[in-house]
C-alpha cells in the first residue's frame, strides 16, 4: 500500500502502522488517513497530541459498521480524544423522545466509541473541559464550533476535520501536516472592520452572533480578521461569534484584533501583509444579519426557552441562576444543553436544586439534534444563533433569537419579549 | 477514447455518465434510500445518481459526506464510480471506508473533465501505483 502513495512521505513509524505492526485497527486507521491527506496535497504527516471526534451522531449503518470495525481490530487511541454529542443523553435517557430502529444503533454508536478508549465527555465544548488544550498544540478535532474555538481563542491547531478522520486521527496520532496545522494558512486575509455604529447598537451576545454570521457568509474559505469587536468579559460571546460563522460559512479560525491569541495586533493577524479584502460591518449589516435568526414576530407566544448550543458554560450558569433569581416565575421550560462536567460541578456547588422553576437539563446531545422538546406547535427563544438557524430544518419549528436577559424575560412572559439595548 | 487519469479510491466500473454542472454535497444532497439529488438549490435536483459513473468539477459542503458516501455505497444506492475535476479528500475517505468495510469498491479518479456528457458509456479504473484511466465506450464496442 505504502508504494502506491506517491507525493507523500511517511515516517518509520508510519510505515509501521500501515503494515499493521500495531494491530489491524491501526493498519486500517492509518490507511484512511493517508489516502485522506494524499487528497489534499499533504507533503506528509505530524504528530498531535489530542483529538475530538464528531462521530457520535448516527448517520446510518456505515458509522456504526467503522466504529465496530476499529473495536474488532483491536484499536485504541494514541492521544487523549474526547466524544462530541451522540442522539442520546445517556445521563436522563427518559428526556429523548427518540425510538426504534433509531434508538439502539444512535446509542451503541455512542458505547462503541469508548471502548476504543475514548472520554465519555459527548460535548459539543471540549474546551470547557480538563482536556481543553493549549496555545500552539497541534490537535485533530471534529465539530465545527469546536474547531474555530480552538483555533482561534486558544491558538491551538486543527484543521476542519469530520466523520472517520478525525478519528483516524486519534487512532494514529498523526494528522496530514496541512493547512491550519502550519504558521502561513494561519494568516488572516480578509479585515472586517466593526463601525462604531454597530458596536453602539447592538451589545454583548447578540452583536458577537451577528458578527460570526456574517463572517461566515462572507469569508468563504479565507481566514477573516475582525477589528473593532469590543472584548468580551468571558470567553462565551467568541464561542457564539464562532459557532455562528461555522453555522453559515466554513470558517475554521478568525482573528479579532487585541483579543485572541494571534492577534496582539492587526499587523500580527495579517502577518504583516494587506488584507485581500476589506469589508465593513454598519449597525444595518447587524440588524439584517439577526433578522434571519427570527420567524415571528415580537410578542408571539413561546412554548420554550432553548439555550446551550453549544453546551453552556459554568460562567452562563452564573448568568443564567442570577437572572433566574429575580426575574419571576416562567411561564414556560428552559431546556439548557450542557457538558457533563459542567454539570458535575454545579450538582456538587449544589446550586441547581435551589432553583425552582420549570428548568431542564440536558447532556450529552443537544435540543435541536434529536426529539427532547415537549411541544414543537409552537415558537421557541433561543440566545444561539446556530440553535436558531438550525432548528427550523431539523426539528420543525419556529424560532425567535435573543439575548440571554431577553430569553429569561421572554420564557417569564411566555411570549418573545426584548429587553432594549 | 482514453484519458489519464489520478487515482484516489482505488477499483473500476463501467456505466453511463451522469454529469453534473455544479459539486453536490451528498450530506443533505441525496435521498440514502434512492439515490436521487433532493438539494432543491442544485441544478440537478430529481436526478439519481445510482449506478451512474458521477462526473463534477468538485465535491462541495458537510465532511458528513463521508458517512454518507459510505451508506450510499453500502445500500447499493451510490454511483458506480466518481470522477472529479479536482481532488476531493472528503469523498475519497468516504469511498476508501466503503471498500474497507463492505468490499464494494467505489472507484474515484481525478482528472479533466472537458468532453464528458450525460449519458456516454465511461469505463473507470484505478490503478495500483495511483494512476488511473477514463475511457469512452463507443457504441457497438465490445466490452
């Protein structure tokens, strides 16, 4: 097999593997990944030192047939690799609404994965987790909001991977040494620069979502550099901004100037080049941007509050409980998707019980992937813009997007309510 | 009529040509149990790729094309083989999973696409050393 892989060099090592010196779940691993980065052009492959793997969701019997291949040929993982979310919350099972034939396989596909000894995390946020990796580690990680995090808030280094790679990845230690993985793709190429007027009208959540989506819309496959964003008190308005721009463009890695790693400066975000384009968001391009998110209009009544995509974090927690403190009964239920070691926590703090109101926790999936949701007759509120672009598609429903204080007022009033400014 | 070809899942097949103008994710782009393109934004949309040899200057979308590649291929609903304009690393893994797992092989081979139309006879084959051919099967030739 090895000969018949011109244009890429493999390592002793490589070779190794391929040859099935390490099992046959290994051989067959490695086999895949490097018909993958001949592909694309990869000179060759580099070690990682962590992977997340999108693999979790079933797709079909395929999916669960590559899992259970790997089991059988005795595969393990080489580096640390936690799950992103399956179709089933394995922790309140009675939550999912999902059923035969679909239940069983979504589930194994969900057992099998760790028996190759992968973490039973299935979040959507790794990066809120123990595994979260560091500034300049070379990691493979599946899940589009994941990989923009890493790239861009921490300054890890992952290319867009996906179904069977990722896990190739993982299975191997190795990745093609490509793209995002190297310092000149990193380079930002197109400025988008935030006019005052946009940043005076629109604040926190919801300016950060408008911003991602329009990114994503207008990047195409360039690495985009923002300037002028505000910094954000927590690190939760860029993991919106991120999923959005993955929700609506593929975009793997942003740069905002004077607030993630690899931009101290515009200068360093470009590397010192120009942009190859400029383009200017007004308070108008926010406006029309967050009007895709909306499919009713303000004062429709709700038959839920959906937030958590991706999974919440412990400081939206902190928001959330304060919020929910004084803001009075609600009308209707807070589905909240979260980690399970977020959820740990906050069990342990024994800060959740003394909440009373209609609040439902959910791990390990997420609302819009796979039936939770009591009533879907009605409109939902949403703080994620992903949540909102795409439940509509997946799960048939209408959707009003808002800030998080405009969510907890509205889920009070039991109809889309927002708070000005 | 014969042209060279780059080999990137490995096999051969021989069917008609189904040519599409624009890339087709087939995560949300085709029906699994049919076969058929139900992207209502694609030109092709209604069309079915089964058994076809599937000719597109590049794949396009979802790296969720992969599984769906390989579920195509597994159900018998897939294209017979795919030759592309430009090297997709998306449909390679799905069709490489696919021949691993099941031994239906999958053909996908790289090369111009100029010439081809709906409905020629394409004989695809992937060499070992990476190398490939597409051949055009006059009519009445023997095969």
């Amino acid at each position: 097999m090895s000969a018949a892989e011109p244009g890429i060099e493999l390592t002793a090592f490589d070779q190794a593997l391929l040859r099935g010196d390490q099992g046959e779940g290994a051989s067959f691993a490695m086999r895949i990944l490097v018909a993958f980065a001949r592909a694309l052009g990869a000179p060759g492959l580099l070690d990682i030192s962590g992977a997340h793997i999108d693999g979790c969701l079933y797709h079909g019997q395929a999916s669960l047939d590559f899992v259970e291949r790997l089991v059988a040929g005795g595969g393990r993982v080489r580096v640390p690799t936690t799950l992103n979310v399956g179709a089933v919350d394995l922790i309140h099972p009675e939550l999912v609404r999902l059923r035969e034939p679909e239940r069983s396989p979504a589930q194994r596909l969900m057992t099998a994965h760790q028996a190759l000894g992968c973490e039973p995390s299935f979040t959507c946020a790794p990066y809120q987790t123990r595994f979260r990796p560091t500034f300049g580690q070379q990691i493979a990680w599946g899940e589009s909001n994941a990989i923009v995090f890493a790239n861009s808030v921490i300054g890890a280094r992952t290319n867009r991977y996906g179904d069977f790679i990722d896990l190739c990845c993982a299975m191997t230690g190795r990745a093609p040494a490509w793209g995002l993985h190297l310092d000149e793709p990193r380079r930002g190429e197109v400025l988008f620069r935030l006019s005052g007027s946009a940043t005076t009208a629109y604040a926190g959540d919801t300016l950060f979502t408008a911003v991602g989506l329009i990114i994503g819309w207008q990047a195409g496959d360039r690495v985009p550099v923002i300037d002028g964003l505000p910094t954000p008190a927590t690190e939760d308005p860029l993991k919106a901004l991120g999923a959005a721009a993955a929700t609506t463009g593929s975009v793997g890695l942003f740069h905002a100037v004077g607030i993630t790693p690899e931009a101290p400066t515009l200068e360093a975000a470009l590397r010192g080049q120009p942009p190859v384009a400029t383009i200017e968001i007004t308070a108008d391009d926010v406006r029309e941007a967050l009007r895709h998110l909306t499919t009713v209009s303000e004062g429709t009544p709700i038959t839920a509050v959906c937030l958590g995509t991706p999974h919440f974090s412990r400081a939206e927690w902190d928001r959330l409980i304060a919020l929910l403190a004084t803001a009075g009964q609600p009308r209707v239920p807070i589905y909240v998707n979260t980690g399970r070691a977020t959820l740990e926590v906050l069990e342990t703090d024994g800060r959740l019980p003394q909440l009373d109101v209609p609040l439902i926790v959910v791990t390990d999936t997420c609302t819009y992937l796979t039936p939770i949701l009591e009533r879907l007759d009605g409109a939902v509120m949403t703080n994620s813009g992903k949540w909102a672009y795409y439940a509509p598609g997946n799960i048939g429903v209408q959707v009003a997007f808002g800030s998080l204080d405009d969510c907890v007022a509205s889920a009070v009033a039991g109809r889309v309510v927002r708070i000005a400014g | 009529m014969t042209r060279a070809a780059r080999a990137y899942a490995g096999g051969a097949a021989e069917s008609t040509a189904l040519v599409l103008k624009e890339g087709l994710s087939l995560w949300g782009g085709i029906d699994v149990d049919t076969g058929c393109i139900i992207d209502q934004s694609h030109p092709d949309v209604g069309t079915c790729v089964a058994g076809t040899v599937l000719v597109m200057p590049a794949g396009r979308g979802s790296s969720s094309s992969s599984a769906v590649l390989a579920e195509v291929v597994r159900r018998g609903t897939g294209p017979a083989a795919i030759v592309l304009g430009r090297a997709d690393p998306i449909l390679t893994v799905g069709a490489i999973v696919a021949a691993s797992l099941y031994g239906i092989a999958c053909p996908i081979v790289v090369c111009g696409i100029d010439g081809l139309t709906t409905g020629l006879r394409l004989r695809v084959t992937a060499h070992d050393d990476a190398t490939a051919d597409v051949t055009i099967i006059e009519e009445g030739e023997a095969r």
